[in-house]
C-alpha cells in the first residue's frame, strides 16, 4: 500500500500536533510547515520531531508555500495556521487579515499550481458565527463575526469553497467550536483557568485575573476534533461540518469546575474580574449542531466537560511541579 503524505500548517499548534499525531498512527508521512523565528517553539511536537519532516514556510509568503507544496507533495493539506487569538486580532487586525484570510488563498493558489488533486481541510471557526441568528449553529446558520479573527475567518472559508466551486478542487471547511487541551496556548481563557488554578493549588499565587465570567462556549477536547478533520477527507464529495458538543458552559462554570478538580469549594475569592480584559464586542452565546458530522463522518466527540478540565487541571499542576524540579 502506498504511503499517503499530509502538509500539515501551523504544526507547532495546539490542533498541528494532536493532528501530526494521529496522522503518525494511520501511518501517514507527516510533512509541517513552519515559520522562521529566532526562537522556534517545538515544545508540542518535541516528542514527534523525529517522526515528521519540517518545512520552512509562511503564509504571507507565496513562493515559499509553493516550495512546500513541491517538496511534500501531499495528497492531504491541512490549513491550521493563523493568527489564532481573538483579543489580539483587535491590535493587530491587518496582521490577522493577512494570515487568517489572505494565507488560505496563498496555500490554495499553491495548490492549484502545484498539485490540483491534493484534499485541503481549512480550519473554520465557530467565531464566524459571532452574534447568533440562531441556537444551535449549524452549517446554514448565517454568519455575523464579531472579531477581526472572525472576519479573516469568514473570508478563508468563503475562498475555500470559492476554490472548490471555481476549480474542481476537493476542499472542505470544518467548523470548530472551541477546543482545548493540556497543550492550549497560556493567553486562552481555559488554559488560564487551568494554569491559575494549579498555581493556587501549588501556592505559587493569590489569584486568577479573568475577563467576563458570563460568556458561554461549546467546549471539546481537542484530540477529538483532529480526528473530524481527517474524516472530512476521506469523503467521497468534498463538504462543510460543524464539529461541536452541542453542550453550553460559561467561563464562570468552566472556572468552578477547574477549582473542584483540586477541592477549593470557596473559589469566588480566588478570581478577580478585571474590565480591561473584556472584548470590545462579545460573542456571548455559542453551541453548535453537529447532526452532519454525526450521520455522514460519524463522528462524535468522546472526552466530556468535566474530564477536559480534570485533564488539563492535573496536566498543569505537573507541568509546574517539573518546572520548579
């Protein structure tokens, strides 16, 4: 059986590792794209790096994304990588455009060049949906994003299938709500519970600086999702999913949950709520409607709310533990 090859962008990421991962386990050859810093951040691939080979590349950059697509040629891209937190989309909005909506024509454009029958997946967002026209979201509800994050998203997703409508090519757009993990960036709301928390445990510190309490998300393991990402490929017509839980939780349960897995019940004053982390327009209210993804990929997600947050409560308090060995 010949071995299929993937290029996977944005490989030093939360969802590029969990993804490089399960790849490795299907027995893929594992091709990732990555960006020229002068510190580059192999902490979540560290255990893979010599299982996948890395591509020097960047999505603002088209000749070097050619060149990716050249040397790997892939029967698989996933298009991962982006300018991925919301706050900082509002101080640097052309930044965020530049990666998030213009970097998905860049890799597509390659693709067309240099190999018309590789499958793109491009990583949608539930942020495209922003002000809800309707609860659950599905794949017609319409968007409103409220974010520069969400706009650039939205334009990534209507040039996906502008691309698979124009050229023929197989692309698809899977619309992930939130997903997270012991390997979720530290400015992410979840893992700033998590990590605060284990801080407190440990005695390292006072307290937990949080925005608004009251905003709600569908909230999966990342882990999960990866493998819906895979499954939109293997399909014989290229098409659009939400992948969610279809459950709703608030940064205010998600913190008491957090706070239970190392038994403070009296958490309220442990968390300070500061104003200055409020966004200046809220998306308050996300739950999607996974149904598709359920009946044509069969696909669903495994790990449960409560075992996220044990999962990445108990990864912390061991990461700081080793850290201060």
């Amino acid at each position: 059986m010949v071995q299929k090859r993937a290029l996977i962008t944005g490989i030093t990421g939360q969802d590029g590792s969990y993804l490089a991962e399960f790849l490795l386990s299907k027995n893929y050859k594992v091709f990732g794209l990555t960006r020229r810093t002068s510190t580059p951040n192999y902490e979540r691939i560290k255990h893979i790096e010599d299982k996948i080979n890395l591509i020097p590349g960047d999505l603002l950059d088209q000749q070097s994304l050619t060149s990716a697509l050249s040397y790997s040629m892939p029967d698989e891209v996933y298009n991962l990588a982006a300018q991925s937190f919301v706050a900082t989309s509002w101080s640097q909005p052309v930044l965020t455009g530049e990666f998030t909506a213009l970097g998905v024509t860049r890799m597509l454009e390659a693709i067309r060049q240099i190999k018309p029958e590789a499958k793109f997946y491009q990583a949608s967002s539930s942020e495209m949906f922003g002000k809800v026209k309707e609860t659950p979201q599905h794949e017609k509800t319409p968007f409103h994003p409220r974010s520069p994050y969400g706009v650039a998203k939205v334009y990534g997703y209507w040039i996906t299938i502008n691309y698979r409508e124009s050229y023929g090519l197989f692309t698809v757009n899977g619309i992930l709500f939130n997903h997270e993990s012991p390997r979720r960036g530290l400015e992410f709301v979840t893992r700033k519970i998590t990590h605060g928390v284990a801080r407190i445990f440990l005695r390292l510190s006072n307290y937990i600086e949080l925005g608004n309490l009251d905003a709600k998300r569908d909230w999966g393991f990342a882990g999960d999702y990866v493998q819906a990402m895979w499954m939109m490929l293997q399909q014989k017509k290229p098409d659009d999913y939400v992948i969610a839980t279809g459950e709703n939780h608030s940064v205010f349960e998600f913190a008491q949950e957090a706070f239970e897995v190392v038994g403070i019940k009296n958490w309220k004053k442990y968390v300070k709520v500061s104003k200055e982390l409020f966004r200046p327009a809220e998306v308050d209210f996300l739950i999607g409607d996974s149904a598709k993804a359920r009946k044509v990929l069969g696909w669903y997600p495994k790990v449960t709310f409560k075992e996220l947050v044990k999962m990445m409560v108990e990864a912390d308090i061991d990461l700081l533990k080793k850290n201060s060995r």
